[in-house]
C-alpha cells in the first residue's frame, strides 16, 4: 500500500520508521504554493508506535487528517 494519501489539498507522507521491534508512526505534510504564498510543511515524528507498518500508516494518515481538520476548518 502506497505511503501516499491526499486530503483537503493538503499531501500526506505516511513514512513508518521501525523504532526497537515496532513501527513509530510518522508523516510529513505539505500543502504546495499558490500564487499568494510559499506553501505550508509540516513533519510529525512521533505518533504512536505499532506492531506493523500497516497500522502505523493508518494511525499517521488518521491523525493527520484530524490535525488538519482542526487546525484548518476542513469537515
């Protein structure tokens, strides 16, 4: 499964880092420039760890997808 989600514009990295014998969930998120600004980046390295890389994709790309909604207005 690709590491790679979109949401509201915004691009997620769902890039799993094994940590000791578990997966820590970690993203970066980007929303690309426009003609009124340089764009937003953002890396979050550590939200949760989990047995397997599946899991810590999901809780990444979930979490994400709250971080922007809250921080952003999106539903």
């Amino acid at each position: 499964m690709s590491r790679m989600a979109e949401y509201c514009d915004w691009t997620i990295d769902a890039a799993p880092i094994m940590y000791s014998k578990l997966y820590r969930a970690t993203a970066v998120v980007e929303l690309g420039p426009t003609e009124d600004d340089f764009g937003q980046r953002f890396v979050f390295s550590h939200l949760g760890d989990f047995e397997t890389r599946e899991q810590a994709r999901e809780r990444a790309i979930a979490w994400v997808k709250r971080w922007i909604n809250d921080n952003f207005g999106h539903p």
